[in-house]
C-alpha cells in the first residue's frame, strides 16, 4: 500500500524506476490472453527494463524504449489536471497510475506515470508545483507591469496632460478636414 508518510522533494527526486510489482503486474495482465500470454509479455517486459522517469525543478520527464526511443517532458506550469487510476490487480499489489493532463486538447492522459508505491504523495507533490508554477508565472509577469521607475509617478499628470492636448489638436485637425471634403 502507499506509504502513510509524505514523501518529502527529496524523496520525490530520488524516483528513477518503477517498482519490482510492475513487472508482476505485466506478468498478470499479460495472462488474460491464455496461451498467447507472451505476445504482449515480451514488450512490456522491455518497456519496464528501460521504463524512466526523473522528477527535478522544472518538471518530470519520462522515457522508455529499446528500438523506438520515446521520451516525454512535462513542465509544471503544463500541467492541467492529475488522476490516480488502479484496478483491482494494481490495488492488490499496492500500485496504481498517476495520469498527468495538459492543455493539449486530447483526452487522454499526456503522461501516465506506473509502477509507483508513493503515488499519493507524488499526486499531492505534483498537485504542490503544478499551482507554485502558476502562481509564480502568474505573479512575475504583474510585479514587473506595476513596478513605477522612481520620479515617474510626479510627472505622469504632466504627461497625461500633454497627451490630452494632443488628441484634442488631432480631433480638431480631423473635423476640419472632413469639414473641407463635405463643402467639395
């Protein structure tokens, strides 16, 4: 079952692998097609030998594959939505999946993360970065649009005065002209 204590990010960056039940978990899944239990065995074997994923500061990355390398980057500021799914096996051996979501306007998971023991604390970890990136994104973008150089805010009056002036002299010269082509 998962663990009862948080994991701390530590921890969390320590997570190379899939745990050892994945594989059983292949292993029984895999028996569901009776004699030809083998056909899916062999690549899932390969995919849980080469299965790695790397959590760091700027998000999780995710690759697995012998012939077809496939690797897959999710930043936490990408990040939408995270589901935990399992199965009556999975939940049996203690596992259960982490689906993390993004915009991309599919409907299935971007990156599904299997094979965990922790998955309730990276949920709640990924759950944690996935807001402090928006947050930060958020906030950074407002303090340097808000941010008056020194001296400014005493001649912003002086300047919205003269720019008024300006539209107004524009407007005049406008309706002047046009008052011209309506006379023609």
């Amino acid at each position: 079952m998962a663990n009862e204590l948080p994991l701390d990010e530590g921890a969390i960056f320590a997570i190379e692998r899939p745990s050892p039940r994945l594989l059983t978990y292949y292993g029984l899944s895999s028996l569901v097609l009776g004699p030809f239990f083998f056909i899916p065995l062999i690549p899932l074997y390969f995919r849980y030998h080469t299965l790695r994923y790397r959590f760091d500061a700027e998000g999780i990355s995710m690759r697995w594959g012998i012939l077809f390398r496939r690797e897959v980057n999710l930043t936490y500021a990408r990040i939408q939505d995270i589901h935990l799914r399992s199965n009556v096996v999975e939940r049996w051996l203690g596992l259960a999946r982490v689906e993390v979501q993004t915009a991309s306007g599919s409907s299935t998971a971007e990156m599904t993360l299997e094979g965990l023991l922790e998955f309730e604390a990276i949920r709640d970890y990924l759950y944690t970065r996935m807001r402090g990136a928006r947050d930060h994104g958020h906030a950074l973008p407002h303090a340097q649009a808000t941010a008056v150089p020194a001296g400014a805010a005493d001649e912003l009056p002086a300047i919205l005065r003269e720019v008024a002036a300006e539209l107004r002299e524009l407007r005049l010269a406008l309706r002047h002209r046009d008052a011209g082509r309506d006379d023609a």
